[in-house]
C-alpha cells in the first residue's frame, strides 16, 4: 500500500490544482501470471513483474520530462521509478523530480518535494543520475542506455488535436541504486 494515502508520487503538488502534470506510480514490484496470444502465438509470463503508474495534468506533457523505472533487482519485489520535469502553473515554473523506491522489506518511500526532500537530476539523452535526501533517506541512482537502441515515440498535444515526435524512449538499460537510512547502506543494487 501506499505510505502517504493523501500525498502519491508528485508529493504536495498532487492537490495544488491546474498543474500541466501530476505522476503517481501505484503499483511497485507487482507480479502477474497469465498468456498473451502474439501473432497466432502463445506466450506463457507467469511470475512476471508489474509497474502501473498514473499521468495526468492540464495541456498534455511538460515541455521537457525524464522518466524511468527498473525492476529485474536481485530482490523481486524491489521498484525504483522517478519522474521530473518543468512544473508550471500559469507564471510559476520550477523543475522538479519525484523518486519513489520499494526496498525487498516492503517499505516504500518517496523523494521530491523541493523544499524538505529534493532529488537533483542531471539527465541526458543516455544517462540519469539522481540523488535524492530526506526524511532520513538518501538515495543515489545512475542508469545509462545507449541511444542507438532508443525509439522516438509521439507526444499527444491535446489542445491542438495532434501529435509529434518528441519522446526519445529507452527500453532496456541499467539502473545501480543505493538507499541510505540516516548515512548507513540498507540496500544497494543493479538492474
């Protein structure tokens, strides 16, 4: 469940209203079993890892935002996901980035608020590095992919009706995290 019912994943931004975007990842380290019929062909993903997460916000994407998520730890049920962006509502911008971590015990924890728990990302076209402190937590996350095996997806732009290519996707990567609690190593691992 959830540690902070009222607060998700944009942390207090969550009920600041007309936001151009919220994220909320609400499923960490799931697992699904069942098939999927492929081309005449049936796949059998029992044991399968799930991440589910909500977008929303006023006008479509910001007009810069980084994500990622892994799975696939050496723990089944660790999550690590992050989303940031430029944050505006009307003339009030600000850069912000949200992390949200599952540890192999089952706590989750999130980073972000600009104020008491900051994450600080230097994000490229083929790495991320966050680190992230509050609450008693630090977090420290370096992930890579090349970008010869990336994909432009399209971005809706609602209030025109069309789309564009404007998201350079990465599909498979690697992902180091270290979690702290007050300055000790409680987990660390590779995706």
């Amino acid at each position: 469940p959830w540690p902070h019912r009222r607060f998700g994943g944009s942390s207090l931004f969550q009920a600041v209203p007309a936001l151009n975007q919220y994220w909320h990842p609400w499923l960490l380290g799931g697992r699904a079993d069942g098939e999927a019929g492929i081309g005449g062909e049936t796949v059998s993903f029992d044991g399968a890892q799930v991440y589910a997460e909500k977008n929303w916000g006023r006008g479509g994407f910001p007009e810069a935002w980084w994500w990622g998520q892994a799975q696939g730890f050496a723990e089944p049920g660790v999550c690590v996901a992050f989303a940031g962006g430029i944050v505006h509502s009307g003339p009030i911008r600000t850069e912000v980035t949200g992390l949200v971590v599952r540890l192999p015990d089952g706590t989750v924890f999130r980073l972000g608020n600009p104020v008491i728990s900051p994450v600080r990302a230097d994000i490229g076209d083929e790495h991320w590095r966050l680190r992230g402190r509050g609450h008693g937590w630090s977090v420290d996350v370096d992930a890579s992919a090349p970008i010869g095996a990336s994909h432009v997806l399209q971005v809706p732009l609602p209030f025109e009706r069309r789309n564009v290519a404007g998201a350079l996707e990465h599909l498979r990567g690697r992902m180091a995290v270290t979690v702290r609690r007050r300055g000790r190593v409680v987990w660390s691992g590779e995706s």
